[in-house]
C-alpha cells in the first residue's frame, strides 16, 4: 500500500469551554475525493483549519506524505501543497480578480505572466473567469471560481472544500463536480465538506463523520442511504421526512405585491420590476433563483429597508404598508428573517436575549414603559434556545459566540416564535445541518398550518420544493408567475431561473 | 505678470507641507488605520527639526530629528492602537492634544529666534531662464520631494505587489490574514511613515514657510491634510489639486487682505480651510466613487484569530 497524503492522527484543540477536536484521526488517500461530514459546531472547521494552519493543535501529529510536519501558517500550508476554498470567501472585493489572485501566491515567479496563466487554467478546466473584473461585480458562483483557480495555480496536492454548493444552483454545482473528479483523476486529493448528503454520495470514495469533535464513523458514502448517514451524524434516528402536507386550506389574501418597482441602490444591484404576488394566509411561496437576481432587493422591499415609494405596492393583511419602514411593518405583523446573520439579522455583539428581546418588544410585553423586563426577555430567550435547540451556553451567550447555523436557528426561531401573520424568510437554512434544518423546516409548516402567510427567498431548490405550496422563480429583477408545487418540474424552474420567462430582456445575471 | 509668478511660487510653497502630511496619512488609511494625530505630529516635527536646526546649524540633521519626532508620535499611537487595541478616533485626537502642549513646552525657549532655514536651490542655465526658471526650477528641495513622494506612493500603490497587499488589508484584513499577510506589522509600518511624512511637514513650516518657531504654528493644516485625504477619496491625484486650491486660497486671503479690503482679518484667515473643504466637497460629492475608493475596513481594529 502506497502511504496516504495526509494522514491526522489524534487531533486534540481545546476552546475554553468547548473540546473543539477529541483525538481526531483523518486519513486521505491520493487520487480520493474525501469527505468530512457532521453538524455544525461538531469540529469540521476546527479541523479543517489545523491542516490549512490556521489553528495550531494542542495534541497529535500530521503527517504528510508519510512525513511528520508542524503547520505553522496557511502560507505553510500552501507550500505544503494544501489550498483551501471557503465558505465564506476570503476576497477582496475592491480588488479586481487577478489582484486577487496574486494577493494568494506566494512565491513571485507564480506571479510572472499571471494573466495569462489565469486565462489558461481557467479554460482547461471549465471555470471561466475575467481577470480583469473586479470582485465586487461578480456573482458568488463566480467569486467560488476565482477561489479555485487560484489554489489550482499553484498545484496543490490537496484540495479543501468547505460547503462549495451551498451558494451554487444545480448547474455549477454539475460543473464544479466534473472539475473536482478530474482533478482527483489528475492526482489531487479533495476534502470535501458538506451537508448535502446526496452529493456527497455521488462525489465521495470515503467519507469521515464527526459529532461532538469526534470521529464517529469511516465509511464509503456510496454504500449508504442518505437517511443513514444522516442519522449516523446526529445519533438519533432522522424522522421520515415530513409527509407533503394536504392542499392548504387556503385562506385570505395576508401579503400582496402590486407592481412593486424598485431601482437598484447601488451600481451593482439589481432593480425590480413590477413584481406581483399575493400570498395568503396557510400558504408557502417559495422564490428560488441564482443569487444576485434581487433577490437581496426584493427582501428589503418587504421588510421596509428600502421604502418602494407608494402606500398600495405593499398590503399586509390588506393595509397599505409600501410606505411604511419596518418598524411599522412589524407592528401590522410581519416578520422577516435577512439572509446576512451577522450585523444584519442579529446584533452580533449583544447577547441572544438582547437579541430576542430587539425584534420581540412590540407584542412580547417584554418591557414596561421603558423598562426592559430582564427575567421575561431571559425566559424568552431561554424558550426559542430550547425549542429550536440552539447550542449555547444560554440567553446571555453573545449572538457572535454562536456558530452559523446555531445563530440561524436562533434567529428564525425569534421571529417564528412572534406568531406573525407574514414571514418572509431568506435562505433559511444556508449553512445549517440536517438536524436543524428539519427543526427550522418544521416550524415554517407548522406556522404556515396556523394560519401565517410563508415566503421563502432560496437557492436550495430541494428546500423550496420540500416546502412551498407555490414556486416563483426570481431573475433579473422579474418574479415568474408562480406554480403550484405539484406543476413545478426542476427542469421548468431551472428554465426560468436561466431568465426564459423573460426572453426580451437582457439575459439573468449568472 | 509678477502677480502670476508669485501666486505659482506661494501656491507652492504653502501647499507643500499639505501635500507632505496628506500623502502619509493617505498611505496610513490605505492600510485603513485612521490616525487623527497629523496636527500633533507636524507640531513635533516643527519643533525638533527648528530646534536641532538652531543648535546644531545643519538642516540634514535637523529634518532627520523632524522625521525621528513625527515617527515616534506615531509608533505610540500604533502601540496604543493596533497592538493594545485602544480607540483609534480617541487615540488619535489625543495625540494632537498631546503634540501641541509638548511641542510648546520644548519650544518655549525658541520662540523669538532664528534658525537657518532651507536655501532655494539654484540650478545653472535652467533657474536662470526667465519666467519658466523661477516657476519651475528655484524652489526649495522639499518642494521636490513632496512632489516625488506623493507620485512615488502613487505608483508603489497601484503598481507594485507590496502596495496590493496593503489595498488589500484596508479592504478586508481578516481575508489578508487568512493569507498569512502580516496585518499588524504592515499597519506598523504605514502608520510610521505617516508619522515621519508629517514630521517632514512641521519641519517644512518651521524652517522653510513661516520661518520660524511659534506655539501653535502649524495652524490647523494636519486637519485640512486629513480632510484632504478623505475628500479626495483616497486618490493621489486629487491629493495634489486639493493642496494647491489650499495654497492658492491662502495667498488670495493674504493678497485682500493686503489690498486693505474692509473684511475682518479672522474671516479673511479661515477663508482658505472653510473653501479648500468646500470645493473638496462639492467635487467628490459622488458618494459612490468614495465607497469605491474608501477602505473598508478604515478604522476598525484588528485582532488575528477573530
């Protein structure tokens, strides 16, 4: 047997309060597609960035290509031959892509005729990119690539993924498939972290699952079902997906779109046109389309960021609220969930009751003429921590002690917990495991099912199918007409999401 | 035609120790550390290249103590603010406050006296041409420099890899650091070139403009040289057209205030400060064009591993 490229063995990192990595063993072969899977806060990251160098381990050793080393920094790592794509991209984004590039090579003779070379590698493996764009222009799937093509100009041996298709529509996480298996086939190993368990299946020769900063399982993903794998990460035996519930008895109109237009704030958005809906009450609509088509725009028009000017573009339970900020809008019932957790969705430096107490104050009787009711706003804290089993330390932990998906689950249990009467929700699972994903899953349906008007705004389209009684589809700043769910093949919605439905305008941006 | 030659040289003369104490504080924002401490700084320098200047009698060596005075001023305040972490808003007025009151404390056995002050240079052939030479070859070599300094940062900014990293850390440091960039230590560095650029530029006050020491001489320029920055949105060239509108409004206010115009003199004194901001303001008013060209991160601390 030949000796692995990467082997981990007995990884220990202590976080006070928190045993992040518990003698971790990771193996990875050459040539393999392997994957790291576990909910979030169960070490993935932690790891990840041990081997990138980032974070040093208290205990263990790393052996690479046989050989024991010491990490000591992500330039390290990169001489190593180890690159990294993350979750959150690491780009600058007044930068343009070859500036980029370069700020990511170490070595200056990688910079000789960069240009050139980012045209070339670009090309050979289908990942087109312009140089000389500047970040701030590009969509995520695009910034993903330069991400990519910047690990790749310096032939890495071992290629680390975090959650690479949780931004990505059907289609490019295709394309990024083809180029990860011919790399593999080229000799470079990827690890792959994800919670899509499906593609892991299809992508993965061998999976490594953690929980609680664990190994718990080594395990070629092909030979499992989905539901076992899933149910290996969270210890407990997953529900059977939730039954498609009955036709929603469906009630009055509670959210109506008329016409709304909305010019594009800043040069690199996107205007809405003349959108329509109507939503009512104990029903889900879900918008799905490839980021950066307004749908950002479209959620701060219904949650009042941006005012779209005229009283009437905007009802809530029929009164005139397109006029009204959302604080107003709030108070005639709706809520609504930004796709941006930190600093937008929750004030990161205060702690969650604080948080829950910011958007609960108007109807949760948490404060007396002023004065905030500390013991109830706890209680309320504490009741959305323990229904939506958000890992903390309790309501006074700060909103940024929380790890992303933990912070979601927060985030939309407060205002699920609020019983509005319209909740607009954007991306409301990005980022979060399975588990989580079917508490947050559960407790839309069951918020639609007592009466509420439900609009999600995502690019997971097996989360808009799982849950929308009625599919739109956003691109370019224009809203489909929606279908019902029953209606909606992934082929006519991935059709629409290319823009079809809008075949006199400018194409959708991709 | 003597009015023109004298408004260019004066328009020179009084822009320079702007352009000077601008083109460091630019460099220090580039990296996105706001340092509020430019009117405290030049003060030091002021003082410490007319002080060594007086005693000593050599300018080297007093605009070598000037730059030594500016980066000591601000080595404090990049220990106070990127290795302690402190406020850099707050850090950074206190520097001023502090320049001024140390600067007149050293300075107040100097007020009254003179020193020797920077000779113009005189070129053969070239300063003797009429007109032409007296514009452009008979300035002191600060004048020079300023200029050089100002298009050399330019270039190693957008030009050379070790100013795309420091772009690329007022953008967005935590990204630098994932790249294993050195954020504190560069931030180090540019913050203490600001400080010698703007002890340049006291010194270039005490011992070329005015010459000659007084509390307080700087006069309010390292704050227009921090509106310079901001409102020339962090481009170089508008640096430089924003330091010559500075210098031609002050020899304007001195030249009606010669001509015995019945307007108080205080009013007269501020006119320069309040239009050079003025116009600034109405020219960059594109508030897209300064969230472009505005670091990101301008301002905010950084902790690695955060």
């Amino acid at each position: 047997m030949t000796t692995p490229l990467l082997q981990l063995n007995g990884i220990v990192k202590q976080y006070p309060g928190c045993l992040a990595n518990d003698h971790v063993d990771l193996t990875i072969d050459r040539h393999q597609i392997h994957a790291l899977l576990g909910e979030n806060g169960a070490g993935k990251s932690t790891l990840v960035k041990i081997i990138y160098g980032v974070v040093h381990p208290d205990e263990g050793s790393i052996l690479w290509q046989g050989e024991r080393v010491t990490i000591t920094s992500p330039a390290h790592a990169r001489r190593l031959g180890i690159g990294m794509v993350f979750q959150h991209f690491s780009l600058f984004e007044a930068l343009t892509v070859a500036e980029n590039i370069a700020l990511g090579l170490d070595n200056p003779k990688d910079r000789v005729n960069l240009r050139d070379r980012i045209i070339k590698i670009s090309a050979s493996y289908g990942l087109p990119v312009d140089p000389d764009r500047t970040v701030h222009d590009l969509s995520v799937g695009e910034r993903q690539r330069i991400e990519i093509v910047r690990c790749l100009l310096q032939n890495p041996k071992l290629l680390i993924m975090d959650e690479p298709t949780s931004v990505l529509t059907p289609k490019e996480a295709e394309t990024l498939f083809t180029t990860l298996r011919r790399l593999a086939s080229e000799g470079c190993s990827i690890l792959y972290i994800s919670h899509k368990l499906e593609e892991v299946r299809a992508l993965c020769e061998a999976a490594t699952i953690m929980r609680a900063g664990r190994v718990v399982a080594q395990c070629i993903p092909a030979e499992k079902t989905a539901r076992e794998l899933a149910s290996i990460m969270i210890s407990a035996d997953l529900k059977p997906a939730h039954e498609r519930r009955p036709a929603p008895t469906v009630g009055l109109p509670r959210l109506v779109l008329n016409k709304l237009t909305l010019r594009a704030t800043s040069e690199f958005g996107t205007s809405l046109k003349s959108i329509s809906l109507t939503v009512s009450g104990g029903e889900i609509v879900g918008i799905a389309g490839i980021a950066g088509n307004g749908q950002g725009e479209l959620m701060d028009a219904l949650s009042g960021e941006i005012l779209a000017g005229k009283p009437e573009t905007v009802l809530l339970d029929g009164k005139p609220a397109g006029h009204l900020g959302p604080y107003d809008r709030r108070k005639l019932g709706g809520c609504f969930v930004p796709e941006e957790r930190n600093g937008h969705g929750a004030v990161t430096t205060m702690s969650l009751s604080e948080n829950a107490y910011l958007s609960a104050h108007l109807r949760g009787a948490l404060s007396k003429l002023g004065v905030i009711n500390h013991r109830r706003t706890n209680t309320y804290a504490a009741s959305i921590i323990e229904r939506f089993d958000v890992r903390t330390t309790g309501p006074a932990a700060l909103a940024k002690s929380l790890s992303g998906g933990n912070l979601q689950k927060f985030l939309v249990g407060r205002e699920v917990m609020l019983d509005p009467a319209v909740l607009v929700i954007s991306q409301p699972t990005w980022g979060v495991d399975a588990g989580a994903a079917l508490a947050i899953h559960e407790a839309i349906i069951a918020l639609a099912a007592a009466g509420a008007a439900v609009v999600i705004i995502s690019q997971d389209l097996d989360e808009i199918f799982q849950l929308s009684d009625r599919i739109a589809v956003i691109a370019a700043g224009t809203l489909s007409e929606p279908v019902p769910v029953a209606e909606a093949s992934l082929e006519r919605i991935g059709l629409l999401m290319g823009g079809s439905h809008t075949a006199s305008e400018a194409p959708a941006h991709v | 035609m003597d009015i023109v030659i004298n408004l260019l040289v004066s328009v020179m003369a009084a822009s320079t120790p702007l352009l000077l104490a601008a083109t460091g504080e630019l460099v220090v924002e580039k990296v996105a550390v706001l340092n509020l401490g430019v009117e405290g700084m030049m003060l030091m320098g002021a003082i410490a290249g007319f002080a060594v200047a007086h005693e000593t009698g050599s300018l080297p060596l007093a605009l070598l103590a000037a730059i030594f005075a500016g980066m000591a001023l601000s080595l404090l305040f990049a220990f106070l603010t990127l290795t302690l972490q402190a406020n850099q808003t707050a850090t950074g007025l206190a520097l001023t406050i502090f320049g001024r009151g140390f600067s007149a404390l050293v300075g107040a056995g100097y007020v009254g006296i003179s020193a020797p002050t920077l000779p113009h240079i005189h070129i053969p052939v070239l300063s003797d041409i009429p007109v032409l030479g007296q514009i452009l070859f008979s300035y002191d070599p600060l004048i020079y420099l300023a200029l050089a300094l100002l298009a050399f940062v330019a270039w190693f900014l957008s030009k050379t890899h070790a100013g795309l990293i420091m772009r690329a850390i007022g953008d967005q440091h935590d990204a630098a650091h994932v790249l294993g960039y050195k954020v504190i230590r560069i931030r180090y560095l540019a913050v203490l070139f600001g400080g010698a650029m703007a002890g340049l530029a006291g010194a270039y006050m005490s011992l070329a403009y005015t010459p000659l020491w007084a509390q307080d001489m700087i006069a309010g320029r390292g704050w227009v040289a921090l509106a310079l920055v901001t409102f020339a949105a962090w481009r170089p060239f508008w640096l430089l057209i924003g330091a010559w509108l500075f210098g031609a409004m002050m020899y304007l206010s001195l030249y009606v205030q010669g001509l015995g115009v019945p307007v108080p003199s205080a009013f007269l004194s501020a006119v320069p400060y309040i239009g050079t901001v003025v116009v600034l303001v109405l020219i960059s008013r594109d508030s897209r064009r300064i969230r472009l060209h505005r670091p990101a991160m301008l301002g905010r601390a950084f902790q690695a591993g955060n």
